[in-house]
C-alpha cells in the first residue's frame, strides 16, 4: 500500500529524536466514531514499512470496528523502535507519545497491540492524555484485551466447527495455532478445557514448553506449523502469512485466527476460496479484545453485557459465511461488503467517550 492508494483521512507523525524511534499513527476513518485501535511497537527494516503496516491496520480497524456494529472509527498507532531499547528510554518514549496523544485532543484513542502492554498504557496515561483504553485494573483501566480477543476468536471457531462438521464443539479436533502470546495462550487455554488437541508453535521456546507442561499441548516447530494436517490453522502472531506461496501448502479446513491483516493481498481470499478452505475474516473474528475493553470503560458496559457482545461474534461470522455462499464469493469480499453497508449508514446512536 502507498499513500496514493490509502483511503484514511489523516497520517501524523513524528521521530523520537532521543530514542530514534518513529511514531507513526494512521486515521483511516471517523464515519463511526472517533479513530481507536491498538499501538503497536515494533522494530522495522525501515520507515516505509513502518508506515505502509500503520495505513493497513488502521484500515482494517475501520472494517472492525464496522462489522462490530460498534460506534467507533479505524485508526492504529506504530512505534518503530531501534534494535535493543532500554528499560528507561523506553519509558520516556511512550511518555513522549503519551504527550503526543494529549496533543491530539481526542482525534484518537488507543489501547494494546504487539510489543505493549497494559502497564505501557498505564504510562502513556501519565502525561494526562485521557485517550488511553486497557489500562492496568489499578490505574482505573478494564486491563488487557488479549483474553477478550481469544473468547471472540474462540466463538469463531465453533462456527467454523458447525460449518465444517454440523457440530460448533471444537472437542476432538485438531487445531494448530500459530503464535502463544497474549491472545494465542489465552485461546491455548479454552481450546484445552474444550478437550481440542491442540497444536502451539511461537518460536518463544519458554512460552510454548509453559502450555505443554500445564496443558499438556503438544509443541510444533514455527516453521512447519502452516503447512501442519489440522481441521482449523489459527494465526495469531503477525499479518501477511496467507498469501500466493503459503496458501497452497496449508494443510487445513478452515483458518480462524486473531492476527491483523492476516491476507497479503486482495486476491487471497479468493485463492483460499479456491483451494476449498474455509476463511473467517481477521477483522470480524479480532474484534472481541476492542469491543469489550472500549465498551467496558467508554460505553459503561458490565463484564457480562461485555461478554455477550464478544460471543456474538460467532453468530456475524455465520452472517458472513452464508453471505459469501448466496453470492458466491470469497467471505472477505462478504464481510468487506457487511462492514461497508454500516459504514454508509453510519454511527448507530449510543454514546461513546
Ligand atoms: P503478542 O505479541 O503478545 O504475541 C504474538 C506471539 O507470536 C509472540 O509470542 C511471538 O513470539 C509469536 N510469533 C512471532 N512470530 C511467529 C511465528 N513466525 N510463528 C509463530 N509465532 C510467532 O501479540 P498478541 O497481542 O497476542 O496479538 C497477536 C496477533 O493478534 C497480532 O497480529 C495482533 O495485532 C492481533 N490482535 C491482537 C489483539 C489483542 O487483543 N491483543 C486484538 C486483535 C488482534
Ligand atoms: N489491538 C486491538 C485490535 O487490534 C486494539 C484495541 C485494544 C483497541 C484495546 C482498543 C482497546 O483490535
């Protein structure tokens, strides 16, 4: 994606000069709320491809935030940081950013995403900026989103499950799921306690021999897990991985997973669709962490109002599924066309901080 191509209303950004760091936040749209998604903080081969994943994911952070029915506009925040940042100077760049923020007066919200946690949104609210979600319970905030996220992609997958084999119970089925962090260990863990087999590869050795000797789920190497024999691939570590050279050597019924931007290009849904593999789109499958945590601390939202909304995932999923069916196409163009049709007509009106 280039500039010229980018269809989001505003990009600012600035460079960290003490650090290096670039900060990148891209405000694709407001149509339905205030721009909100995660920051994300990563190091980058260079800030071309800093940018280019700000403009994408605050793209599909639009497309979520649509197919959610939820009234908030798409927006994402990147910090590219240089290789090996300290403890203290990175503590003064989010301080920085949170200043950055503050500046913004409410043109943008944000929350967790790859590389921050909830204690990091507990510091960039600091600065004063009141435009931070998933804060630390103890500073106020509704904490982290990634068990959110892994009860939406859970309820997603049982979709799957009733589509594939006319029962939602993920019991018995082999199911690969690519990355162990916040939401892949949380998701680890239902998918254990539904009596799945389970299959982990992070290429963070510690973190997948925790969930083998705890949950008794067998570890898989990075390398070889998309190509793994399973009933659903579920990714949840970084965007890009379906595309022309891996989707031919996946091995799965369906792929249901919470990673961002999951489809390198338009066509691969299409390829996906091709090769008889069932998709559930990234953005209506990731929403839960977004939804609960932002109705939770914006909306006023009980836990339990915020439980239901996450679960109702699994039932947009099966909206989008049998609209893709009746119009024969891939179900990413269906849930683009869903996500499209509230976009055009707009916030439904409930209150929003
Ligand atoms: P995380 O940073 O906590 O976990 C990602 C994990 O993937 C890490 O353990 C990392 O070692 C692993 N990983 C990296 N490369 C890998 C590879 N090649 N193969 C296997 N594992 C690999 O991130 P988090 O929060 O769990 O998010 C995962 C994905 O889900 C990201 O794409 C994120 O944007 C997306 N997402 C996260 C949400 C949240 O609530 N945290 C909400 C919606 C989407
Ligand atoms: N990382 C979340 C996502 O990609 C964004 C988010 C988290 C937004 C928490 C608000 C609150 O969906």
């Amino acid at each position: 994606m280039t500039g010229e191509s980018w269809t989001g209303e505003e990009l600012v950004e600035r460079f960290d000069r003490e650090t290096g760091a670039r900060i990148v936040v891209a405000l694709h749209s407001s149509r339905l709320g205030p721009p909100t998604g995660g920051t994300r903080m990563k190091t980058y081969p260079g800030e071309e491809s800093a940018r280019r994943d700000a403009m994408r994911l605050a793209e599909a952070m639009t497309y979520k935030w649509a197919a959610a029915d939820f009234p908030r506009g798409g927006g994402k925040a990147v910090i590219a940081v240089p290789h090996g940042l300290g403890a203290a100077a990175r503590n003064g760049l989010l301080r920085r950013y949170g200043a950055l923020l503050a500046e913004l007066s409410g043109r943008f919200y944000t929350g967790g995403d790859v590389g921050t946690s909830s204690a990091d949104m507990d510091v960039i609210a600091e600065t004063g900026a009141p435009y931070v979600f998933s804060r630390t319970p103890g500073r106020g905030g509704a904490g982290g989103s990634g068990s959110w996220t892994a009860l939406g992609v859970f309820a997603a997958i049982e979709t799957v499950c009733e589509r594939l084999f006319g029962d939602p119970s993920p019991r018995g089925r082999r199911i690969v799921v690519q990355g162990a962090g916040k939401v892949g260990a949380a998701l680890i863990e239902r998918l254990a306690a539904s009596r799945a087999r389970v299959a982990a590869a992070d290429p963070d050795a510690d973190a997948v021999a925790e969930l083998r000797e705890r949950l008794g789920v067998e570890v898989i190497s990075p390398e070889a897990c998309l190509e793994e024999p399973c009933d659903v691939f579920v990714p949840c570590a970084l965007g890009g991985i379906l595309n022309a050279d891996t989707i031919p050597r996946l091995n799965s019924g369906a792929v249901a997973g919470a990673a961002n931007d999951q489809l390198a290009g338009p066509d691969d849904g299409m390829s996906l669709l091709g090769r008889g593999v069932l998709y559930a789109p990234d953005f209506v499958v990731n929403a839960g962490g977004a939804v609960a945590i932002t109705g939770i601390e914006a909306l006023g939202w009980s836990v339990g109002r915020a439980e239901t909304a996450v679960r109702a995932i699994g039932g947009t999923l099966r909206r989008v599924l049998d609209l893709a069916e009746a119009s024969r196409t891939s179900t990413d163009a269906a849930a683009r066309r869903l996500a499209e049709e509230r976009l055009r007509r707009g916030a439904a009106p409930q209150a929003g901080r």
